[in-house]
C-alpha cells in the first residue's frame, strides 16, 4: 500500500482514536491521519479543502455518535454536496440498531461497522478496512494507472 492520501478520521474518543492510529501502524499504513471531533467540524474542514482545492482525503472514517453535529448530519450533508458526495464513507460505530444501519446506507455510506468492545478485534477490523480500501478499492481519488 503506497497511496499517500490522508485519511480523515471523525472520533471524539481519545482512547478509539488512538486504536485507529495503532490499527493504521500496524497494517503498515503511510498515510497522515487527520482527525475531527465532530461531524460539524468534519463538513468545515471538507469544505474548505474544496473550496480552497486542497486534497480530499482518500476516506472518512466516521463515529456517528459525536457530540453537537452527529456524524448522522456529516453524512448526509456531505452526500449531497456535489464536491464532497464522491469520498467514501465508513462508518464506525458502536450502534448496531438496524435504524441506524438503514439510516447510514440510504444516505449514502459505503459500508458500516460495528465498534467492537474487544480492543483487539477492534484492532483487526480497522486493519481490514485499511486493507480493503486502501489496498484493494480503486478510490475517486485517484486514476486506475496510479496503481501500479
């Protein structure tokens, strides 16, 4: 995995931040991690990126239960932002409520997963998510050629 695109991470946990960032080491991810705590904070910094046509992060790894703006409103607002609407999202969850599984798909997110308690799944989960789009999804932001 050579791609350097940063990655956006939306998590107001310190501790599941910090997991993320080890899971990234350990499946020997170069990209920078850039972090919000809420999901207001995560349109702001998308749209300036946009607007200053700066670079889009490769995806966004998103909490949904962020305190003021949930990750709820960032996905939905960012999904119909024609600028923003192509990033991935991933979200990350510790709600398994079939709600909010169905919420996230119709609005857009590209997959959802289940924060596990278990620190070390937890670890190898976010591993095989950086695996798979990192590794084996051909991302909008970049063109078939740059992979090889």
């Amino acid at each position: 995995m050579t791609r350097t695109h940063h990655l956006l991470v939306v998590e107001d946990t310190d501790e599941d931040f910090e997991t993320v960032t080890d899971a990234a080491r350990r499946a020997s991810i170069p990209n920078l991690i850039r972090r919000t705590a809420t999901g207001g904070e995560c349109l702001a910094l998308l749209r300036a990126s946009a607007q200053n046509s700066t670079a889009l992060p490769a995806f966004v790894l998103l909490d949904l239960n962020t305190p003021g703006d949930d990750g709820r409103h960032a996905l939905t607002h960012l999904k119909k932002d024609s600028q923003l609407s192509a990033i991935p999202i991933i979200v990350l969850s510790t709600s398994a409520n079939p709600r909010d599984v169905a919420y996230c798909y119709a609005n857009g997110a590209n997959a959802y997963h289940i924060k596990p308690v278990n620190h070390v799944m937890h670890l190898q989960m976010l591993q095989g998510i950086f695996t798979y789009w990192l590794g084996s999804a051909l991302l909008p932001t970049e063109r078939p050629l740059e992979r090889r």
